[in-house]
C-alpha cells in the first residue's frame, strides 16, 4: 500500500467512528510539535465540524513521552487554553501511536482514563490493561478485566488468548496506548481489530463522550469515581541500582521500613515490579523501566496532592538508597 493509500484508509476509518457533525461546537487545539499525525489530526476533527487551532508546530523533533509530561510542555498547554479559550487539548506522540489529551485547564487526562473512556466508548466486554492502571477500573463498570505486565506485547499477548471468548476487547496502557482487540460495532459501522496501538481512536472516544454527556473533559473524571493516580520517573538512574533496591525490597520488613511514613503495608502484588496497598488503601508502585535507565514510581490516593506527594517522597527515597549502596560499596 502506498503512502497516500495508508493515510486515505486510515482517514477513512478514523472519520467512521463518529457521525459527520458530531464535534460541532468545539473549539480544539492540536499541539502538533513534530508529530507524523499533526496535519492530519487538524483534517479530521476539522471535518467532524470541530473549530481547531493549531498549536507549537516544529521542524524538530520533541520527544513527547505521554506518560511523563514534562512540566515546561504542561505549562505550554495552560497557556495555549487561556490564550485561545480550548475546550481541550489534543495531540500524539512523535510516531502517533500514542493521544495526549488536556481538558479546558490545561491538565491531562491519564492514559488509562483514556482507555477507559475508548473502552465505555466502544462497550467492551473485556479490558486487557497492565498492573500500573487505576486499581478502580473493574468489574463495576461493566466488563471483565485482566491485568497484564507493563508494555503492548503483553496484553496483545492476553487479547489474543482471550480472542476465541468473543465479545468486544479493548487494551490500553497507562501511557495512553490503546489497542482494539477485535471487531465492534461503532456508528452502525463495522471498525476491524486493530492490535497496535491508534491515538486516533481514543482522541475520538474522548471527545465523542464530552459531546454525548455535554461535560466539560474536567468533569468526566467524576463520571467514574476512581482514586486519583499520579506518576514520575528518576532518569539516569542505572539499571544495577534499580536491581539492587528491588532486591532488598522483597524483603516485607525492608518494604514496611521504607515506606513506613504512608502507614502499614497489607497487599504485595509482584506481577511488574513492586506493586504495594497500604491500609489505608493508597498504592505505592516501583517498577524499573524495561527500556532505559529509569525507575518509574505510580501512585493512587484520594487528592492528586497526595499522589503526587507519594510519588516524590517514594523517589527521594529511592534516590537516597542507590547513594547509600553507592557510598556502601566504595
């Protein structure tokens, strides 16, 4: 298939998902940087009658990761809101497989919010999403869900053992990924299974659900009633040191000790990493990144102050640790 062929059938089936119109009425942005997809996102949301600016175009490449924003790219965002008066923000990261979603504040929307809302979206049957996901995204809303280790090989892995059950299956990734598992029915209009990861397609869910609700994106979060997540990462941070604090880890005593200050630890959950619930009901997860020198660290609670107070205290404390082992070993 040619170049123009591909972007003609991708068009094509982004614009079947929703009815011609359906966007009427809002005033979007798209953050283009340097994405493959900043034109064409503008043509289609353009031509489902949404009114769209175009914003922060570059001939160079940015790596947009849309599980850590950096918070210079967020303060672009809050200013780009104001500035041209956006119902939200949309965008993708530099190969498009992935959304990047803000409301009217210019706050984001986490990548498994997002699935979820493509999930609702499609009425799924089945949610195939890994361990880092909010714990709320169960049963209650409606479908069986299945947990996976961090990354799209595993849960295309678990959607295709569960591909025989039937019924509509939907995967996503906290960073926002979202893959579609077999086929549905959207719009009266067959949309095929499509096991790599589409931002269009959750862009689309998201803003189609604003428009059905009539809520503005910041009110959807209330629709689910789901604890708050927030998530960061230490960069640079060596793959031996990451191996060694894990190590003393799983040991329950060191783990109660260093995260002592958030209360008792009563569940462990070692699928990826070190996932750990407190009494109290808040999660403290680290998991070493499989692709870079990271140690990534998520959290649940019920304010975003506090989740993000989790994950910074949690990340100090794992940062003075690898110090201390270093200073140890000298």
């Amino acid at each position: 298939m040619h170049r123009e062929e591909a972007i003609a059938s991708y068009r094509e089936r982004a614009h079947d998902m929703l009815e011609p119109g359906s966007l009427s009425g809002m005033r979007l942005g798209v953050y283009q940087h340097s994405s493959v997809a900043a034109e064409l996102l503008v043509q289609v949301l353009r031509s489902l009658g949404a009114s769209v600016v175009a914003v922060g175009k570059t001939g160079t490449f940015v790596p947009v990761d849309t599980e850590a924003v950096d918070a210079a790219t967020i303060a672009k965002l809050k200013k780009w809101v104001r500035e041209f008066g956006l119902d939200a923000i949309v965008s993708t990261d530099a190969d498009a497989d992935r959304p990047l979603i803000a409301d009217e504040n210019g706050d984001l929307l986490r990548g498994d919010l997002v699935g979820l809302a493509t999930a609702l979206f499609l009425k799924a049957d089945t949610i195939v999403t890994p361990v880092t996901s909010n714990s709320g995204i169960s049963k209650a809303l409606g479908f069986a869900v299945q947990r996976t280790k961090v990354g799209s090989p595993f849960v295309i892995e678990a959607m295709e053992a569960l591909h025989g059950a039937g019924g509509v299956i939907v995967g996503f990734e906290a960073n926002g990924g979202v893959l579609l598992g077999s086929d549905c029915v959207v719009n009266g209009k067959t949309l095929t299974a499509l096991p790599t990861r589409d931002s269009f397609l959750p862009i689309l869910a998201v803003l189609s659900t604003m428009a059905s609700t009539k809520k503005k994106l910041s009110r959807l979060r209330g629709l689910w009633n789901l604890p708050v997540c927030a998530s960061d990462r230490l960069q640079n941070f060596p793959a031996e040191s990451s191996r060694r604090l894990m190590d003393h880890l799983a040991s329950r005593n060191a783990l109660q000790h260093f995260l002592a200050s958030f209360g008792t630890v009563a569940e462990i959950d070692e699928t990826d990493g070190l996932r750990a619930r407190m009494l109290s009901g808040e999660i403290i997860h680290l998991r070493p990144s499989g692709n870079a020198p990271e140690l990534r660290c998520y959290s649940e609670a019920s304010t975003e102050s506090r989740a993000m107070a989790i994950v910074a205290s949690t990340l100090q404390g794992a940062h003075a640790f690898a110090l201390t082992d270093e200073i140890e070993d000298l």
